[in-house]
C-alpha cells in the first residue's frame, strides 16, 4: 500500500509539456521519477523547459506541431525511435479562440477542433504499438485527455469551439476506454477549472477576485492540484479507474 501512487519508472509524454497545466503534471511526473518527454510547437521554448525539469529527474523535449497530422505523426515517429513502451500518455495540446457570434470565423472552429480534438485521438492511435507494449492486466498503459470544465457546463465567453472541443474530448475518453480496456488501457479525463495558464491569463486578470469568490474553495488550482490528479490515475491508486472525467475545479462546475 505505501506505493499505492508511485510512478517512479514510468514513460510519459506530455503534449503541451512546456507551459500551464501540462507544464504542471509534467513537473509532478519528474519529481516522482517518471521519466518524460514533453512536447509544444515552439522547439526552444520545449527544449527550455526540458533542460529546467531536469534539475528534479528525468525530462527530454520532442517538440512538435500536433495540430496537423504531419506533426502528429512526426512526434509519434520521433518517440518510438527513442522509446519502446510508453506508460502514460498525456494528451494536454490545446488552444482557445474567442470572438462575438455574429463574428465568429470557420478558422476559429477548424483550429480549435484540429487540436483540441482530432490530435488527441490521432496521436493516441499512433502511439498505440507503444502503449500495448507497456500494458499489463496489473498495471495497464494510461491515456489522460485534458478537458476542462467548459466542457461540463456552459460559459459567458464567447469560445464557441472551445467548450464544444472539450465536450468532445470527454466523449472521446468514454469511447476509447470502452475499446481499448481489454487491451489493458486505461483512458480517463481530467477536466480542469481555473489555472494559472496563458490561456486563462486575460480572464484572470480581469476576474480572479470574482472567480475565487465563486468558488467553494476560495482559490484557483495550483500545481499539486493537477499533477497529483494526474498521478492517481497514472498509478496502481488507478488502475481500476477508467472512462471517466474527473473535474478538478474545486467545486466550481456544480456552484455555477
């Protein structure tokens, strides 16, 4: 029981791995002496970030661009020439586009969709050789998608992909974990409230006070909010845990 959460050994790659939340689960990771591969777009921000993690463990950088499937398929290439087994996949890449209805542009939805959506499952299904490598009835592969609270409920911002992306993403989830269980994946979700991030960092600017004022626990998520959610589910605490979506928001969907 006293390594009910270890992932100590483990493979994980983390898509989105050099900022925010992917940065977070990303860090928790190394600390615990998994051994990580983060990836983004910008290949000397990843490289950066890679080189600061690995002040506390284990952290390579295999940047990529995933919201095309050239990417896709060129950050998959590039793990399996590195690695053989793959434990824990984080599918956390995503984007927000935001603009009035009246205004709201087919790039604005294509974008968001590509990432935040197509990329998950594609990269999912071409790192399948290496999650089927890892799997074991005890300790089976995990696949965690990053979805958000958005994607629960409904919201004032006019992101209109964005909470769509993420419904999708939640479904996704359900879908591959019912295909893949026999296979000894796991694949859950996790959706996340408000964050530190760049991402939320015009809202939080203008709205933190009343964001936190809303909120059951007072307060934004920090850091081990999101990596020790991540951890769970990547350790033998969740191993029978799969198909879900696990809001991590300190209450805040069921406030609204």
């Amino acid at each position: 029981m006293k390594n009910l959460f270890s992932v100590e050994g483990k493979t994980v790659l983390v898509t989105g791995g050099s900022r925010g939340i992917g940065l977070m689960i990303a860090r928790g990771y190394v600390e615990n002496g998994a051994i990580v591969y983060i990836s983004s777009r910008k290949a000397e921000v990843c490289d950066a970030e890679a080189v600061a993690l690995s002040k506390y463990g284990e952290c390579h950088s295999l940047p990529a661009d995933i919201s095309t499937m050239d990417g896709i398929e060129k950050l998959a290439a590039a793990f399996a020439e590195r690695e053989n087994k793959l434990n824990i996949l984080v599918n956390n890449a995503g984007a927000a586009w935001g603009a009035p209805i009246d205004d709201f542009p087919e790039q604005g939805w294509d974008k968001i969709m590509d990432l935040n959506v197509k990329s998950v499952f594609f990269l999912t299904q071409k790192l399948l050789p290496q999650l089927r490598a890892a799997a074991t009835a005890e300790d089976p592969a995990r696949v965690i998608n990053i979805g958000s609270i958005d994607g629960l409920g409904t919201t004032l911002m006019e992101t209109y992909s964005y909470p769509a992306s993420k419904a999708a993403v939640h479904h996704l989830t359900r879908i591959l974990a019912h295909r893949l269980a026999s296979e000894n994946i796991n694949v859950n979700a996790i959706a996340p409230g408000p964050f530190e991030s760049q991402m939320t960092e015009h809202m939080l600017e203008l709205h933190s006070d009343e964001i936190n004022a809303e909120n059951p626990r007072g307060r934004i998520g920090s850091p081990e909010d999101i990596a020790g959610t991540a951890i769970y589910l990547s350790s033998r605490a969740g191993a029978y845990t799969t198909g879900h979506v696990i809001p991590v928001d300190g209450g805040f969907v069921n406030a609204r």
